[in-house]
C-alpha cells in the first residue's frame, strides 16, 4: 500500500486511523519512516480511542511531528493512564471495604420487658446466628380475668430456630426466667447461666417434665461463651439474688453491654461485690451500645445496701408475745438468709409457706446460697407446738397475688394459718408498679382482724435491688457508651432514663426507645428503628398456652361485669311450632326470685320473636338466635341499663 500521494500531515492522520481502527500489530508502509517507531514501541499503548484522539488532534495541529515527541506523549498517556487505574483500584477498593466494614447490621429486638415490669426476653440477631437473653413471665393485669401468667410471644424465634445459639440468663427471678419451660417445649436451645440460677430453673423444668431434655450449662463471672458470630461474658453485678450477672457480647459491629438487673452495692448481705473495675475496663476499650436497667430512674441518689435493713428486723423479732409473719419475693435469697439470721438470734423457729418460696428454698440451700442452723427450720405442721413469740413465718404474697399464701391468710382460706391479734405482719418489698390495689386489699383484710402491718413505707424493712438515678450515671460514665436503649421498665421509666443519657451528653440520635417486637439495627456508624416481628403477650390460663385471646378476655370482662342469660326453647322445624319453652336462666345478671316478673316478660318477648321467625319460614338456628338476642337486649337495656351475654339455645325435635 502506497502514500506517496499524501502529504506528511495526512500520510501522519492516516496512519493513526488505521492503527486504532486495526487493533492488531501490523507492518506499515508509510513514508516518512518516522512512523516506524511509533509502530514499533507505542502500538500497544496507542491501540485505544483514547490515546488516537490525542494523538490525532497533536498530528492535526503540527505540519511535522518528530519521532522523540510522539513517544514522550505516548509516555506521558501511559503514566497518566496507570495513575487513573491506580485511583479506581484504590477507590474500589474502599468503597469495598467501607462496605465490608459496615456489613449486616445487628438486629436487636425487644420481644419484652420494655413495656412494663417483667416479660423480659431480647433477642440479638447477625445474618444466621441469634443468641436470646432472658425469658421471663409477667403476672396478669386486672383486664384479664382468669389468667395465670403472661409469657412473650416467640413465633419469630420459632420461625428461625435454625439460627438460635443459646439462651443466657441474667439471674433467677421470676421476670427474667419464669417462661424458659415454655420456650424449651417449642425450642430445645442450650441454656447459660450461674450456678443458683439453674438451680432456680432446675426446680421450673421438673414441673413440667424438661429437666431430663434441657441443655443446662452452668457459668460464673468471668466466663466467656462463644455462641456463633457472637462472644458473651459474663460479669458479676449485685441484685437482690446471689449470681446476678450483666453480660458484654462481642459483636461484628461492636460491643454491647447489657447490664440485667442491678444496683451498685459496695456492701452486699452475702458475696462480692459489683465488678466495677471490668466495667470501667469495656468501657476504656470502647463500649458500641449500653442497655440498661431502668427501674428506678425516677428515684434520687442512690439505692441502700441490702445490709441496713437488718436492724429493722431485729427490732422486730425480739417483741416476745407475736408470731412475725414476713412477706418478701421468693426469690430474695439475701432477705430470706437475713430473716433467718434475726430468727436465730432471738430463739424464733422458721416455717416457710408458699409453693413458689419452698422451691427457691429448697434450691438456695443444696446449693449453699443459704445456711440455715441446726433444728431451726420446722415444718407447717409444727407450728401448734409453739408459742406466737417463738415463731417466724416467711411466705409468699407481698404483691397481693390472689392465690398466694398471705392473699390466703388475709381472707381467712389458708388451711393452716390464722392471722389475728397475736401476729406482726411484715411486707419486705415494694410494691411492683401495677399491684397496689392488691397490696391495699390484703392490708385492709389483715388490719380488720386486728394485725399489725408494717410495710417499708413505716419501718426499713425493704431496699430495692435496682439501681437509682446517681448509680445508673455511675453506669454510664463507666461503660462511656457510643449509643444507649434502656431496658426493663414501663414507658415513662424508659422515657426518663434516656433523658438521662442525653444529660449525660449523648446525642439524642444515638438513643432509641424500644417498643416491643421493634426491630432495632446497630452498625458502626448508625443505630436505628427499622422493621418489626410478631409480638406481643400469651396467656397461660392452666394448662392451657395461648388459647386465652382477646375474644375470650372480652367474654369474661362481659360476663363479670353483666352476668349471662340463657334462653332455652325446643321446636319442631317440620312442623314450625315450638314444643316447650322458652325457659330462662340467668347468673349474674339479676336474683331470679326477685325478678320474676322481668324473666316472664323476657320469656313472652323471646317467644313472640321465636313464633315470628316460623310464621315466616326462617327455622335456622343462626338467624333465630341473631333476632331473639336482639329484641331482648333492647328490652333489657330499657329496664335496667345493663346488658349482659345473651345465649339463645334451640333443639330440634323434628322427627
């Protein structure tokens, strides 16, 4: 191929067309040769648009171009070329390691314990790995009669039982432990926690048949688990049961303390004390999220040892001529070991009643929490063998439960004990946010058979197990956390401890208020609401878990509040005429001797109605009961303003 006929600039913009269009190593005639080496040495880095359009408008703008120009630009393009590659190596790369850094977040979800006191049970989820703490129970409310216990509803745990790698518990009461055996009938997950606290839990799965099956693996302070992505130590707190722990999990996103129940006491009735100094260590290494115990953030200053009380009760027990009857949670292994301390030294012998307190008993000494002395300790039956002033008995009921041993008592149905003049009754605790009109109830019963009611309100028979206002600041400075959730409270306590973190100087974006079954994501960089699982509350009425809803609440709450009639009529559908009736009963609704009159008439109304419908030809049952319900609901509203469950019954005696 010739160029003879072009000139230098055109032989020169031809060539560089026919190279990049080419894309391949070739020979070229061209003249002048100085093209030779640019063939020769730049083809390769010359080949893409990039570098021909440089070089073409460079030939354009020169009538000549020496061989040493066009490899120092070609040099130029090369180094301006790796140096771009380098950049959006470097840039790819953080953009990739910005997002392995921040990766999945971690779900932290409350399925407990954040709308009021007890049902606590969070669950902490990273991609395929889910650790829970705490299961515990909640008593019910007044709006649900005929209810046990409450337990959280764990459809989403049951959803991803694949993904669980353990259970830990915080410590043994009631409202942090009380719905393991229900969560282990569904989901045989392995169980950490301390000595005493298994051993509380122990006593749980023998009722209801788990113990052989359950996966209990006993820890103490100090110890690390390693539950999938996650690391869980445990670390010694005080609260108002021995082995109390707060947990730190190490975490893909970072560390997150969970503090369980706890309050600082330098001075505690038995064991050591809060284990401040590896607080304050996390929290010197960097501390990603604090959740806390909110209980008593409402309360000033700061929460008494447990020690102080002890004067009071010895005060108590050496008044000679009364039984003291002493009320306090059962879980309390200090107060009780504190009881049976005073009872000793004033020559008092100790029974113990209440289902729920001999089981923890029971527990606490096979295990050495408690040292009971020799011959101290007497059985229910022993008890007329003594006088009153010889005398202790510790019992269950501080909160007014109505199946409790005190609640017994007080209304005169406890088999075996009667309260009267020659007894001091001592309630050692608070009452629990909800349960004061029981407790006002049992004090009047008490009072109106002549006893002497002492409560921490007159004496210091009581200190919490929750920390106050200055020890939860303790906490904070301390763990010196980058976000904070509170924990383990009503709303208004969570609400007040999170303005207590913002005094603290955190940034209100950093906190989050949980709801239940609200998810809540921790990464790096961010904490935020997003999401939500099923949730919500199961009711335990007997055997039966989770059949009580909000259709049968409704019932009882009608039923009690109204009472219940029931229309009964036979009728022949083949024939439309009624065989007998209708006949009305009623319960709670009015004294049927003194309302006969009112049940007469009411029984005409239902059959005029029942008598229409056949006249009409309408014989289903549905219908009929619809219409009777109706007319005698207008009616009886009419006379009496109240409007209890109508039940219309029919048989068919149709042949």
């Amino acid at each position: 191929m010739s160029y003879g006929g072009l000139s230098l600039h055109r032989q020169r913009e031809f060539a560089c067309v026919f190279a990049v269009k080419s894309r391949k190593t070739t020979v070229f005639i061209v003249k002048p040769v100085l093209f030779c080496s640019f063939f020769k040495g730049a083809f390769c880095a010359a080949i893409n648009q990039h570098y021909f359009f440089i070089l073409l408008n460079m030939a354009k703008k020169k009538n000549t171009t020496t061989i040493k120009e066009i490899d120092e630009q070609i040099r130029l393009l090369r180094k301006s070329k790796t140096n771009s590659a380098r950049k959006t190596k470097k840039a790819a790369g953080e953009k990739n390691q910005t997002k392995k850094d921040a990766g999945s977040p971690l779900r932290i979800i409350p399925l407990g314990g954040v709308d009021g006191i007890g049902k606590n049970m969070t669950v902490f989820e990273y991609d395929d790995d889910i650790i829970i703490i705490d299961c515990g129970l909640a008593f019910p409310e007044d709006s649900m009669p005929g209810v046990d216990l409450v337990i959280p509803d764990t459809t989403y745990l049951e959803e991803n039982a694949g993904k669980i790698r353990g259970l830990f518990l915080t410590h043994g009461h009631e409202d942090h432990i009380g719905a393991v055996p229900y969560l282990l009938k569904k989901l045989n997950v392995p169980v950490y926690g301390t000595r005493l606290t298994l051993g509380i839990l122990e006593g749980k799965l023998s009722e209801h048949d788990l113990l052989s099956t359950a996966q209990l693996i006993e820890k103490k302070a100090g110890d690390v688990v390693k539950a999938g992505i996650f690391s869980v130590e445990f670390i010694r707190v005080t609260h108002s049961i021995p082995d109390s722990c707060a947990f730190c999990i190490e975490t893909p996103v970072g560390r997150v303390i969970v503090t369980g129940d706890f309050k600082i006491d330098l001075t505690p009735a038995r064991g050591e004390s809060i284990n401040l100094g590896r607080l304050a260590e996390l929290g010197n290494s960097g501390v990603r999220l604090l959740m806390c115990d909110s209980t008593n953030v409402e309360r000033p200053g700061y929460t008494p040892s447990e020690r102080v009380i002890y004067p009071s009760f010895d005060r108590f027990f050496a008044v000679k001529d009364k039984r003291i009857v002493i009320a306090t949670f059962s879980s309390n292994v200090h107060r009780i070991q504190q009881i049976i301390n005073a009872s000793a030294k004033h020559g008092r012998k100790v029974a113990v009643t209440g289902r729920s307190m001999l089981n923890i008993l029971s527990a606490a000494v096979r295990l050495g929490y408690i040292d009971i002395p020799e011959g101290i300790l007497i059985d229910m039956n022993e008890m007329k063998r003594y006088s009153p002033g010889e005398l202790t008995l510790i019992t269950t009921g501080s909160q007014g439960e109505p199946m409790s041993a005190l609640h017994r008592m007080a209304f005169g149905e406890h088999a075996q004990v009667t309260v009267g003049h020659e007894d001091i009754v001592v309630l050692s605790s608070s009452p629990i946010p909800g349960n004061e009109k029981m407790i006002s109830c049992i004090v009047n019963e008490l009072l109106k058979r002549g006893t002497e009611v002492i409560n921490d309100s007159t004496a210091e028979v009581h200190v919490s197990g929750h920390a106050c206002m200055e020890e939860l600041k303790i906490m904070h400075a301390l763990t010196r956390p980058q976000c904070f959730v509170p924990l383990h409270g009503e709303y208004r306590h969570l609400k007040k401890h999170a303005d207590l973190a913002k005094q603290m100087g955190m940034e209100p974006r950093k906190i989050i208020i949980p709801q239940t079954g609200k998810v809540i994501e921790l990464t790096k960089r961010t904490i935020k609401a997003r999401g939500e699982v099923p949730s919500g509350a199961i009711m335990v009425d007997g055997y039966s878990v989770g059949d009580v809803g909000v259709t049968i609440l409704r019932d009882r709450r009608h039923l009690a509040e109204d009472g219940i009639l029931i229309v009964v009529t036979a009728i022949d559908r083949y024939t439309g005429n009624i065989v007998t009736g209708p006949d009305i009963s009623t319960k709670g609704f009015v004294y049927a001797k003194e309302s006969e009159a009112l049940l007469d008439e009411l029984a005409k109304l239902a059959q005029r109605s029942i008598e229409r419908c056949l006249h009409r030809g309408v014989t289903d049952f549905e219908t009929m009961q619809t219409r009777v319900r109706d007319e005698l609901n207008s009616v009886i509203y009419q006379r009496t303003k109240r409007r209890p469950m109508i039940v219309p019954i029919f048989m068919d005696f149709s042949l």
